[in-house]
C-alpha cells in the first residue's frame, strides 16, 4: 500500500536534483511513491531522472512540454495512489524521516493536513554546506496560541493566512480530503501555490501543527520562487482567486481579518521584490488603480490590522506618485 505520493515538479535543475532525489528515496517511510514531471527540462535533468528510476522502482517519470510547475503538479496527482500527497520542489529536500514523521501525525490527529517548520538554505551547494537557518516563528506562534490540532477558524483572528507560508513543500495533504474539496494549483508561472494550499487550509477541518524543521527551503537564482517578475500579474491574480473562491464557499467574512493582513504583507513584499524598474513600475500602479477599488482596505479601521506600519506604508503607495515614493524611499525620507 502506498501511503504517501509525492509529486516532484522539475523544469532545467540539474544541479539539485540528485540531493532533492536522495533525500525522498531514503525516506525512513519506504511505502511512497516518487511521482517525478518533467515539465519540458533542456539541461540533464531528464538523464539524471532517468538513472534514478533504473535504481528506484518507486519512481514514476512523466514528461509533458514546458507548462509550468502548476501544471506538472496537477498531472502529478491524476497519478497519485497514496493515502497522502506531499509536494516537494525540486532544488529543495526533506530531513529523512520527514515523511515518517508528517503521516504519523497525520494519522494520530486524524487530520486533513499536516504542516510543519522548515529552514532557509542560502547558496547552498550540494554538498549541504552553506548558510542554513531557521525562520523566525514568534509571529505565528502567536495566532498558534497553543494548538497543535485546530480548524482555521478556532485560531486567533482565524488566522490561517498568518501561521503558514502558502506554499506546499511543508504540508502534508490527505487525498481524499484533497479530491473532495476539488482544487488544482493554477497554471500560471509562478506564485500557483497560494491558491491550493490557502483554500485547503481554509476548508480543513483538522489541521495539524508541528513546530519542527522537516524541510529544507533554497533560496537560488534558479528557485520557482525567483520567476515572478517575469509574470508579475500572477501574484495579484492568486489572492483574487483566494478572495473570490472564500467568498463563493461562504467563508470570507470568517478569515477576512487574516486574508487582508496577509495580502498587505504580500503586496509590501511583493513590491519591494521586483528587481526591475518596469516589474516595479507596473505593481505599483496596480496596486493604486486595482486593489483598492477590488479589496477597499482603506475602509477598515486601523484596529483591524496587525501591523500599522504596513497599513501604513500602504496608504502612501495609494497617496504618492511612483516618482515621488521612490525619492522618498532612496532618499531615506
């Protein structure tokens, strides 16, 4: 029986991809199955997949024409037999018993999802060497308050959107629970995560928390997280997709606080970002002539945000010309 399928997108990682492959093959759980999509790869990536599947028998290639990672994740899961569905990038790696560890808890809190904390690895090679450290976690701990079993909506302000990234790497998902709720990861290039994960945390009704590092997250130049400004929109795009699916299930006046906060901290990142000045540009005047009139965040009452600097900031956004914010800002106005 296969408990956990785990559904590996890849798209030109040659120089990962083995560390990536080695560290799900020596799971501690061994009844997995290694779902790997090729998503259209130019480099040796398809060679090295190749390889591994001659020594693994519980790998699985698929190959499709370049689609983006949504895509190779969606066609991952039509293949998926396991009880559980994990999703791992493929420049990052798991510890060796994280798939152990995410299905027990899983099955001990009978739990729709499991998640769990995770590292940041900067230019690492490898070889494992580099600079790994941890994320701070006192900001989630606080809507955490404790629980480690909980629907979103029993935590502080319900807040879903605050004690988790959304991005699939960390959490364990149940399949059934995933096909009942019926959602795919949008095909867009990148920022497809938010929508999957968000809603399913959103629908959960046991979610599970474990406070430690079962993941290891690179921070490269070839990361799916480093594509965004070439598809600047998509990021925009997934949080109306978020708003407009909690609406339609009757959900967004329970996570609304949470969802706003959220986005806002979004759109400062999101902002701040952009490594150029059109993808910068072209936010920012999104932001003024798009989210306000869609999300009317300036019809809350500064009590409704947890952080009033970045309700701050984003009222300047709205009030200034993009010149002016930008002297503003180098000129450390």
């Amino acid at each position: 029986m296969v408990k956990v399928s785990v559904i590996l997108p890849i798209y030109n990682e040659e120089k990962y991809l083995a560390q990536c492959l080695d560290s799900i093959c020596g799971q501690t759980l061994k009844e997995i199955e290694i779902i790997c999509v090729d998503d259209g790869s130019t480099d040796s990536s398809p060679r090295i997949l190749e390889g591994y599947a001659q020594k693994d028998s519980r790998i699985k290639l698929i190959r499709q024409e370049n689609q983006f990672a949504g895509a190779a994740r969606n066609k991952g899961m039509a293949y998926a037999a396991g009880e559980y569905l994990s999703f791992l990038d493929a420049d990052d790696y798991y510890e060796p018993y994280m798939l152990e560890k995410m299905t027990e808890e899983a099955e001990k809190r009978r739990a729709d999802i499991v998640v769990c904390r995770y590292r940041q690895c900067f230019g690492c090679e490898t070889d494992g060497m580099g600079e790994q450290q941890p994320d701070a976690w006192e900001y989630e701990d606080v809507f955490l308050n404790g629980k480690e079993v909980f629907a979103g909506s029993e935590l502080l302000c319900a807040g879903i959107f605050q004690i988790a990234k959304g991005w699939a790497w960390d959490k364990l998902f149940r399949r059934e629970f995933v096909k009942k709720c019926g959602y795919q990861f949008p095909c867009f290039r990148s920022s497809e995560d938010g929508f999957f994960v968000y809603m399913l945390m959103a629908r959960a009704e046991r979610i599970a928390y474990r406070k430690e590092e079962w993941a290891v997250h690179r921070i490269s130049g070839g990361s799916l997280s480093n594509t965004k400004e070439n598809d600047w929109q998509n990021g925009f795009t997934m949080w109306t997709l978020i708003a407009k699916e909690l609406k339609k299930q009757g959900l967004y006046g329970t996570y609304e606080q949470s969802f706003v906060n959220e986005f806002l901290y979004f759109l400062l990142w999101y902002l701040e970002s952009m490594k150029t000045f059109e993808a910068f540009s072209n936010c920012y005047r999104y932001i003024q002539s798009a989210v306000e009139p869609e999300f009317k965040v300036l019809s809350y009452a500064e009590d409704f945000f947890f952080q009033k600097e970045i309700f701050d900031w984003y009222k300047e956004v709205m009030e200034l010309p993009l010149a002016e914010y930008l002297f503003c800002h180098r000129a450390g106005v």
